[in-house]
C-alpha cells in the first residue's frame, strides 16, 4: 500500500547534512571494505531522534496533563500534538547537535479536548507552547536512549521520553502459525500478530485491523474494544483468513508461553513464534519497498546491488564505498550514469530519483542501518531510503 501525498513526497529531503556534504573524497584506509554488518545499533545511530517522544515539560511548564508527544519520522519530518486536532507537520535537519526546524505551512489548531471551555482553552494554549518552541529549537541531545533534550535558540529546554512498553514480554510481532489447531498458510507475506502500547493488531494477506487490550493480570488479556480495520476489497480466501484471525484475537481471554510461542487461549485458541532474526549482511541485491523516499518522486524503479567494495543502482551508477560503523563513504565512478546532480534540499521542492536517474548520485547515502523487519535504511540527503533484500520473501510484507 503506497502512502503517497504532496507532502510527505517533498518531506524527507532534509537528512542529515545536505546532498553536497556527502562524502565523496578517496576511501579512508582505517575503515572497513568487507563484510560490513549491522550488530543492531545502526538504525538508532544513523536515525537518533526517530520515533515517538512524550514532551514531559518545556522550561517549567508540565506538558504531560495534555499528552504532548513529537514524532520524528523518515530523517526529516515530524509532526506533534498536545491535546488538540489541527495541522502540525514540519521539516527537521540535524547536523552532529545543531537542531533546525522548517515549517512550511503555519499551525492550524482545530478542536481541543476537554469538557469545559477552560479546559479546551488549556489544550489550545499547550499546542501553541509546543509549536513555538519547536520553531525555536537549536539544539539536541540524548542523555540515555530514552530521554531527549531539546533546547531553543533563548536557552529553554524541553524534556521529552520514550513512551513505555507496559507489557515488554509481549510486545513486538509474532507470527501467527495456527488458529484453532489448524496450521494458517498465507500467500504473499506470513500473518502477523503485532502487540504495542495497549494495542493489538494482525495483518495476514489483505486488511490491518487492531483493538485495543488491557493486561488485567499476568496470563489474562482482554480486547477492549471493537476491531477496527482498513476497507480494502478482499477475495472469499483472504476475508476467510481476516475473520479467522478476528475471531481467535477477541475471544482470547488468556495466554501463557511454551519456549519461544506465545498462545492464545479462549475462543479457537492461536499460536504464534517471534520472527527469526533478519539477515543485516550489508551486501546484496535491493529494490526500494515501504514508503517512498521522501523528498523524491520515482521516475523509474530504485535498486541496487551491494558487492564487498562496490554499489550499483538502477541507473549503471557505481560507486566504491567504505564503512565505519554505519557510517557509510562513497566515491562515484567518473562515468555518464553518475553524471546526476545532488541538488541542495528546498523544503517541500522533490527531486527526481530511479530509473535511468541515478540513485547514488542524486541522494548520496552516508549511514546504513537495518530494520527490525529485515528492511536495509539508508541515511541519503533526501531523507531515508526503505530498500527490501532481492529473493528474500519479506518477514511481514512489502
């Protein structure tokens, strides 16, 4: 399912550094030619801020009674909210701790939450705090992998947290191998079960739905609410496997663990495995999958093929690299196919990108991670790239 909009496609143009920073000179000899591999830090390396942040308090005020929260997304877009519906989106660049936020369109707050006019007053009053202080922001830093401080341009600094799993041994994917006894076998992608934050969700060849649960005591589990799902048009066999999956998830009324399966019991009872561990061998053949890169439209498919020295994208490009970690150096080939421009990033001005346009040459990836899914992230200057391993059935789907 592609998420595509006028936004989010011009979104993720401000990675880390402009297009003409990334690194081209000669290859250093102190760093690593062969076998580079990810040992499950580099995402969180390449991509510090990314994800979901609670705003617990900016300066002295509390932020917490109006659920304030940042989301950091695709290396250089975020959004935000404390209590209020509106339009908040914005464009971020970091450089090492140097922290600017680009906003294109001005805040729109739209309806607030609370009971009484004071308290609708309140949220208003909160969003117009948090916005403020995010256009002022200079500056960032991590004291732990759960805590961010942010400071303005005028010295204030606001605290912000991961949220907190409330149930760690069951959160996280699982796939789903039998419903009622009775192995489920999926065509294109296995069926997932995924648990987050009180919530719920399984996904097999068609609709995502989910709900939310609640733990009463350990070994119980309770669906909340209503599954609610998304309306896409299933053949007869894929709706049988989303009632299927509907039905085992609200009748659940407990769990325990057997080894490494997590069951579900009540109802037609489900088993499920957590995934094996992703392959995060740096070298490969790649095609681009998940959302599009932001910052860019595709004027063609985007590959690439990863060797011990060398990459080559979809256009003939090819460029030696190096790594240090996930740090990631390139020097491209003096030839036609590198011959694109890396264009200094415009907010909300996309560049063409894939196909007979070479990859390398107009993102030019300086950091590589891997995702929980398996998913190759690479750092470009137009935002982070999602590439999917060639002959490799995804864990949990395109």
């Amino acid at each position: 399912m592609k998420r595509v909009s006028a936004l989010l496609v011009a979104v993720a143009s401000v990675s880390c550094g402009s297009p003409q920073d990334a690194p081209t000179a000669a290859i250093a000899p102190s760093v690593t030619l062969l076998g580079a591999v990810d040992d499950g830090t580099f995402l969180e390396r390449i991509d510090p801020l990314g994800g979901q942040w609670q705003v617990n308090r900016i300066g002295t005020d509390d932020m917490r009674p109006f659920k304030a929260w940042v989301n950091f997304s695709a290396g250089g877009f975020l959004n935000h909210g404390a209590g209020c519906g509106g339009g908040f989106p914005a464009f971020y660049q970091f450089v090492k701790q140097r922290l600017t936020i680009i906003r294109r369109e001005p805040v729109r707050i739209g309806k607030c939450l609370g009971s009484t006019p004071a308290a609708r007053t309140a949220g208003a009053i909160s969003e117009r705090r948090l916005s403020v202080f995010l256009d002022q922001t200079a500056t960032w830093e991590k004291p732990d992998n759960h805590s961010l401080i942010l400071t303005a341009m005028d010295g204030t600094r606001a605290l912000l947290t991961r949220p907190t799993e409330p149930h760690p041994d069951l959160a996280g994917r699982w796939i789903i191998e039998t419903i009622g006894g009775k192995a489920l076998v999926t065509e294109r992608r296995p069926p997932t079960l995924s648990i987050s934050m009180e919530n719920i969700g399984v996904v097999a060849d068609c609709n995502s739905m989910g709900a939310p649960i609640t733990i009463p005591a350990p070994g119980r589990i309770v669906v909340s609410g209503p599954i609610v799902g998304t309306l896409i048009g299933c053949g007869a066999e894929d709706a049988a496997e989303d009632a299927l999956m509907t039905n085992a998830v609200t009748s659940a009324t407990r769990y325990r663990f057997e080894g490494d399966r997590l069951i579900f019991v009540g109802g037609p009872g489900m088993v499920m495995r957590r995934p094996s561990a992703p392959d995060r061998n740096f070298s490969g053949e790649y095609h681009s999958c998940g959302n599009t890169l932001l910052g860019a439209y595709h004027e063609g498919p985007i590959t690439l093929t990863i060797g011990g020295r060398t990459i080559r994208d979809n256009a003939g490009c090819v460029a030696e690299y190096s790594t240090d970690g996930p740090e990631l150096t390139l020097r491209l080939s003096d030839s036609t196919a590198c011959a694109a421009k890396a264009p200094e990033f415009v907010p909300g001005e996309p560049v063409p990108v894939g196909g007979a346009i070479s990859t390398l040459a107009v993102t030019r990836p300086d950091g590589f991670g891997f995702n929980d899914e398996g998913r190759l992230i690479l750092r470009t200057g137009r935002g982070l790239l999602n590439m999917c391993r060639k002959g490799s059935p995804p864990q949990f789907g395109d």
